[in-house]
C-alpha cells in the first residue's frame, strides 16, 4: 500500500468509526475492550481514554513503563491539535516530506505522530476525545485501537 492510499483509508476510519454520543460510560467500555483483546494478544500495553482531557480510563498491562504513558500523551496531542488520528498525521508527514516538527513547527517533546492515538468521535458533534493505545509497533498500536473500535460501533 502507498502512503497515499494509506491515508485515504486512515481517513476513512475516521468516517466510519464514529459513536452517536460518548459517556463515561462508553469510555469505561471502550477501555475494557482494549484491554481485553491487548490480554488476548498478549500485547503489553498501556491503555487510555479520554473526553475533553479528561481521562476516564487507564490500564497499562505488564511489559509497559511510564515511557508508554508519555508516548499517549504525545501522541494524544496530535489528535488534539490536528483532529485526526496520529498515525494519519504521521503518514501526513512522511508524504510532504518532513517531520511533525519541520511540517507544522510544533515541539516533538509535546506531539507524536506515531501510531496508536484515534479520536473519539460523536455524529453531529466532531472530536470529543482520545483512545490511545501504546507498547507495540505503530502500524499494531494503530489496528489495535481500530479493530476494537470496529467490534463496538459496527
């Protein structure tokens, strides 16, 4: 797959991975589910969910480090910022030929555009939040928080 066919269907993840509203609930549900299938891998992971910056759920299963909890907060800045998710921005990245840094001037310390960062976005509404998923290749970090996300919502 070319980078930019890769980006057309980052993007249209993002279309089609979409909630009809976003409780706490359903950030409880989606965190459970993650770290249900990460078991399952046996992936070793740290998990997060987030609404308005709010974190509604954290897991980091054996194998992680507080090196994993930074990586999602760098990597959820992306989504943040950018409103996509930070594997699309990456990619984004790569086709114009720099880095985040060099692309969009912003402080590779603060924003990750590596895999595993997904908004969580509501119908009618836009990007309300942040699934995150970090310890594993970028590409696996990327199809865990999609294939989880495709289970729940289709």
């Amino acid at each position: 797959m070319t980078d930019d066919e890769l980006l057309r269907a980052l993007a249209d993840d993002e279309r089609r991975l979409r909630f009809s509203s976003f409780t706490n609930d359903d950030a409880i549900a989606l965190g459970l589910a993650l770290l249900d299938a990460a078991r399952q891998e046996q992936a070793p992971v740290a998990i997060d969910v987030r609404r308005n910056g709010q974190q509604l759920f954290h897991a980091a299963l054996d194998g992680t480090s507080a090196d994993n909890d930074e990586w999602i907060r760098r990597k959820c800045n992306v989504v943040d910022r950018f409103g996509h998710s930070s594997f699309y921005v990456g990619t984004l990245c790569r086709v114009q030929g720099g880095t985040i840094e060099e692309v969009f001037g912003v402080d590779p310390r603060e924003y990750a555009d590596h895999g595993g960062a997904f908004p969580v976005i509501v119908h009618g509404v836009g990007v309300v939040g942040t699934v995150a998923v970090s310890g594993l290749p970028q590409a696996d970090d990327h199809r865990l928080v999609v294939e989880v996300l495709e289970r729940l919502l289709t």
